[in-house]
C-alpha cells in the first residue's frame, strides 16, 4: 500500500529524501503539457469554425447557435 507520509528510503546510512512537488513542476506542466493541448484545441477550433462558416455556410457556430 503507498502512504503519503512514509519515513524516507536510507542508503547506507544517509537518508534520500522522498519526492515532493515543486513550483517548477508547475511551471514545467503548464509549459510542456498545458500550453500544448490548449494550442491544439485552439487551432482544431479555428478549423471547425473555418469548416463550418466559410465552406458550409453556416450563419453561426458553436455554442452562440445554442443560445442566440
């Protein structure tokens, strides 16, 4: 079972200490995973919003037809 507060790990006699989240974790996921996924997402958007209103014709698109 893994526990969140376990003692940490001794190598030969000096004590390793257990992982720990830092703010350039944060940094790095924000830079390296977020950023990337929500660039994607905007250009897969662009590229409906393109399909739908240049080659189809469509007046509106997305959720502005839903509500409006």
């Amino acid at each position: 079972m893994i526990s969140l507060f376990k003692k940490p790990v001794r190598v030969h006699g000096h004590a390793i200490p257990s992982r720990r989240y830092t703010g350039w974790a944060l940094l790095y996921v924000l830079l390296f995973v977020a950023l990337p996924i929500t660039a994607l997402m905007l250009l897969l958007d662009l590229l409906g919003w393109a399909v739908t209103v240049k080659l189809l014709g469509a007046s509106c698109y997305g959720v502005g037809c839903l509500l409006g």
